[in-house]
C-alpha cells in the first residue's frame, strides 16, 4: 500500500510541478515585448549565455569532426566508399550530432549557471526585493535570459556543426588522404538543405527553448537555500539531457521518417 | 562604459559568426548551391523499369550532372514508369533523339539517369518526352540470367 501512496504522491508532485513550469512559461513569454523594448537587457544575456559558450562550442565541434572523420575513414575504407566520407560527418552533424552534443554542452555550460544565478537571486531574496519595486522580476530578469537562450541555441549548434565539418575535412583530407573536391561534391550531392538543414535549425531551436525554459524554472523553483540551489542545479543539467535526447528521438521520427 | 561596449562587440562577433556558420552550411554543405527549381524545365522519360531511381536523383549527360529527377509514378495504362526529369535551363539544347537510361554509379551505388545525345537537329522543349529508353539492369535478374544460361550449358 505504501508504494501505491508514494507513487499517488510523487506523481501529484510531478503534475504540480508541470503546472507550475507551464504557468511560469506562460509569464516569461508575456514578457517578450517589453523585453524587446529595452534591447539592452537582452545584449548583456546574450553576452553571458552564448559568447560564454562559444569556446567550448567551437572545440567539441572541431574534435567531435575530427573523430567522425577518423572513425568514418576507418569503416568506410573497408567498403572503399573513402569519397562518402565528406557525406557522412556531414549528415551527422547536420542532421543529429550539431543539435544534440551543443545544446548537452550549452545545458551544462549556461543553463546549470542560469539556474545558479537565479537560485541565488531568490536565496539572497533580490527577486522579492524587485517586487517591493514593483518590477516584475519574470520581466526583468527571465525572459531575457530566456530570449538569450532561444537565440544563441541555433546559432551554436550552426558553428558547432560547420565548424565540425571543417575538422572532419583536415582529418579526412589532410591526415588520410582523402580527395578534398570529393568530400566537398558528394557531401552537396547528398545534403539537402530544407531535409537536413532546415530540419537541424528547427531542432536546435526546440532545444535551446527547452533547455532555457528548464534551467530558468529550475532556479526560479529552488528552494531558497544553498542546498536548494546546489540540487536545482544538478536538476537542471540532468532533466535537461533526459528532454533533449528524448525530444531528438520524437523529432528525429516525425522529420526523417518518410524516406 | 568601456565594459558594455566591449561586451556589445563581442556580442555582435558572436551572432555574427553562428550565421556565418549557418550560411556556410547552407551555401557550401547543402545542394541549395547547385540548383534551385527556378531556372530549370522539366521533360518526362518512360521506362520499362526504372529499378531503384528516386526522387532527387541525379540526371547526368556525359558524367556531368546537369538535373535531377522530380516524380516517379506508374503508368497503368501502359504498365511503364514515368519519370520526371528536372533540366537546368542552362542545358536547353539537348536534341529529340536522346536516349535516356538508368544507370549505377559503381557496383552498389545510388541509381541515375543518363542522358546520352543523339544527332538531331531539333530540341527537346519544355514538356517534351524522350522516346528512347533503356531501362535499369536489375541485379538479380541478370545472375539469374546467367545462372540459367551456364546451367543451360553444362546439360549439352
């Protein structure tokens, strides 16, 4: 019977706290105006959630081509299919891997310091002081980290995924010996841009939403102690990986199915 | 001050480069270079059979490609396939009497139309239909083939 209860109880805690996710969603997207009103806001977000993780984008995309290239090489020259080597890290990155590894690294880069941030702004009770002001703090301070996460997510995994190729292009071309003019013919034979592209960017997009919306309900849903904060934190890292990998395998069926 | 005019920049470096990004995936990763629909015009070809050609395969005159197949249905009426053929403009002058055929590139390669030109004068216009076609050789078929022709054989 106790296992029966706990399960009632943790799934009345889980739907409670669905409800009050979609609650705060719902606030922070009625604040896109009027963050869009006060551009600067939005700047400084940008700075910290996409020029912050841009370093980090930028060499797990060059090392993860670089492993693709080698990795391919290896499999493909059994066939003597080398030239497809340009398709496949292509295909790849385009298609899961840019999406997928950029928004894990931008959940464990920006969003688990978005949930600290704000976990601490609520523990040192700077969000009720706002309100004392009569700011709404969901205006002021979360949708433009929200705003700032939607855009940055598309453009990382763009830089992950173009820089990715390059690197697979100097493993497979410069180290191994494949044909450059192949690997650059066949991987525009094969990639098409509204299938694989497009379809890259409406993932990526859908992630970095889900991604900011996590870490930023997450510390704004901590319970204001520094234990609270440290476990909020360690939520947002996990529940967001679990969303996104999860969401890539529903995406991933509904864009890529009809072939 | 000095600090926020940095971080502006470096903003702006940042957004400028994950377009440079995107536009380099889109204009040097994709086809979206190659051909847009546009500046094309499409002709039909019938085959016997067209094996394993699908949509968006490459059409192909003397090994360069200058097309790509749009549509692949069946005919019920004369039991033959009816393939699209997406030409880019640029090629316009492809004459009458070409003879299209569905070939492999390589042993398991993806299928692809070739188009091979014959010595008429007049051109193939917007709409028309190549006559002559040959059509894709299926593998199992021609062991099959061959397997009866040595078995044939070995009997006398």
């Amino acid at each position: 019977m106790d296992f029966i209860e706990g399960l009632g109880r943790s799934s009345r805690i889980s739907f409670n706290k669905l409800g009050r996710a979609t609650h705060f969603l719902i606030q922070t997207i009625s604040g896109v105006m009027s963050v869009l009103m006060r551009p600067r806001l939005l700047t400084k977000q940008l700075y910290s959630v996409g020029v912050m993780s841009f370093l980090i984008i930028t060499i797990s995309g060059l090392f993860v081509g670089m492993v693709l290239g080698l990795q391919g090489y290896y499999t493909l020259s059994d066939f003597g299919a080398e030239e497809t080597l340009g398709v496949m890290v292509a295909a790849s990155l385009v298609r899961e891997l840019g999406p997928v590894v950029s928004a894990l690294l931008f959940a464990g880069r920006a969003g688990s310091a978005l949930t600290a941030e704000i976990g601490l702004m609520k523990a040192t009770e700077q969000l009720s002081g706002m309100e004392m002001m009569a700011i709404d703090p969901i205006k002021r301070i979360i949708t433009p980290r929200f705003l700032a996460g939607l855009i940055s997510m598309p453009l990382l995994a763009g830089i992950f995924s173009a820089v990715g190729i390059v690197g697979g292009q100097i493993v497979g071309s410069g180290l191994l010996g494949v044909d450059e003019g192949a690997y650059w013919s066949q991987m525009q034979a094969s990639i098409d841009f509204y299938d694989d592209i497009i379809n890259g960017v409406i993932k990526s997009i859908v992630f970095g939403f889900v991604a900011s919306w996590i870490a930023l309900f997450e510390g704004y849903d901590a319970i204001p102690t520094s234990e609270g904060v440290s476990r909020a934190t360690t939520r947002t890292v996990v529940n967001s990986a679990f969303t996104i990998l999860g969401l890539d395998f529903i995406l991933t069926a509904l864009m890529f199915g009809d072939h | 001050m000095q600090h926020t005019r940095n971080q502006d920049t470096l903003v702006g470096l940042f957004v400028a480069s994950g377009i440079a990004g995107l536009f380099f995936l889109a204009m040097h990763v994709s086809n979206l270079s190659s051909f847009s629909d546009e500046d094309s015009y499409t002709i039909t070809a019938k085959f016997e059979n067209s094996g394993g050609l699908k949509v968006k395969s490459p059409v192909s005159a003397a090994g360069v490609k200058i097309g790509k197949v749009t549509s692949i249905t069946f005919d019920p009426k004369t039991y033959k396939s009816v393939v699209q053929l997406s030409i880019n403009s640029k090629y316009n002058t492809l004459p009458d009497d070409t003879t299209a055929s569905v070939f492999t590139a390589g042993l398991l390669g993806e299928q692809y139309v070739n188009l091979e030109p014959g010595g008429s004068d007049t051109y193939l216009k917007k709409g028309g239909e190549i006559e002559i076609t040959q059509s894709a050789i299926i593998l199992e078929k021609a062991i099959g083939q061959f397997l009866f022709k040595s078995a044939a054989e070995e009997k006398k």
